[in-house]
C-alpha cells in the first residue's frame, strides 16, 4: 500500500471567518446595530467587538470591499471615535456574532475588567555602543561629556492604543531597559562583559 504525499501550494493564511461584504450583505438593513467580530483580534482576552452603524457598498471594480462605519470596542476599551473599515473589509476575517450572544458581549465593559492604565516611557538608555561613540566624539573635540545617556522612544501610531505615552517627567508604568534579557544560547556570552 502506497501513501500519498499531499503537498500544498500558496500563502497560508490565519483568517477565519468570512469577508465583509458577505456578512452585510446577507443580512436585513446591511446589519446596522449588529454586532461583528474580527477573528485576529480574538486572540486579547479582553472583549474586541465593532457595532455596525452605517454601511456603503462601492462599485464592482473595488473587488468585493464595503465601507462600514463601526463604534468600536477593543480591549474591554470603547474607542470614542467611529471608526470606517474599507481597506481590510475584503479578508475573510469576519464573523457576525448571533442575537443571543450580543448581550455578553454588550455586559463585558471596562469595569468588568480590571483594566489598569498602561502608561509607556518616553525615553530610554543609550545601547551601549553608542554611549562608547559619543563618549569618544566628544573626547575628541573636547566637549563636554554627556551626564545622561537617554534617548527618545518612537511609537507606532494605531486607533486601536490603549497604551498612552508618557507626557514630561510622569512616572512610566513600564519599564524597557537596554541589554540581552535572557539569551537563548547563554554559553554564547561566556567571558563578554555586559555591564559595559
């Protein structure tokens, strides 16, 4: 007895679910004040749902894409704005949450999760390295050395943050610090010296 050897071509994907267009347009009114589900957000443990407000269908070269304007609720948060979505309204990501499940997702708002609020640094040490750079360049031109060796912190915009950054001197209530962490291969760094 032979077996078979199934050998898959293409892009793997991790959506599950069905387009956006699908979903609206099987439903009553295009589903404003339902409520859907975007599976990638499910992975949070806090609630990620979107209420249908108003909807658009755009014309046939737009390849299955619809504009809808959601009140949006991530992380246990409800973001104040409405939010469009048009540009990922094509990926079969998707779900429509069914009638008898809307009242949990509805009941599960920030106060029903601790959620505590994440305040990011705005600033970090220097890498090592660098601190060695300035520190020579300045020896050279004879300047003074620096007394603190911080650099700014940059962060990806998103709607969705439910982090804020930190505003002047406020105390951060986490913290990044530059070095390994703990290596993978610890044997690697025998004998370096990691203090410098």
């Amino acid at each position: 007895m032979t077996t078979k050897v199934v050998k898959y071509v293409g892009r793997t994907t991790d959506f599950k679910g069905k387009t956006l267009w699908e979903i609206v347009g099987s439903l009553k009114n295009f589903g404003v004040g339902r409520l859907i589900v975007r599976q990638m957000f499910q992975r949070y443990p806090e609630p990620t749902y979107m209420k249908i407000v108003k909807v658009e269908t755009c014309p046939d070269e737009e390849r299955r894409r619809v504009r809808v304007w959601v009140e949006k609720t991530f992380r246990g948060r409800k973001l104040p704005q409405i939010a469009e979505i048009y540009r990922t309204s094509y990926k079969p990501d998707y779900q429509l949450i069914s009638k008898d499940d809307e009242s949990k997702f509805l009941e599960s708002t920030s106060s029903k999760h601790n959620l505590s609020e994440v305040v990011l640094p705005n600033s970090i040490e220097m890498p090592p390295l660098m601190k060695r750079f300035i520190v020579r360049d300045h020896e050279k031109k004879g300047l003074e050395t620096l007394k603190e060796f911080v650099m700014p912190l940059s962060y990806k915009s998103s709607p969705n943050r439910v982090k804020r950054i930190a505003k002047g001197d406020e105390k951060p209530t986490v913290q990044f610090t530059m070095g390994l962490g703990k290596p993978a291969s610890p044997s690697l760094y025998e004998g370096v010296p990691l203090d410098q």
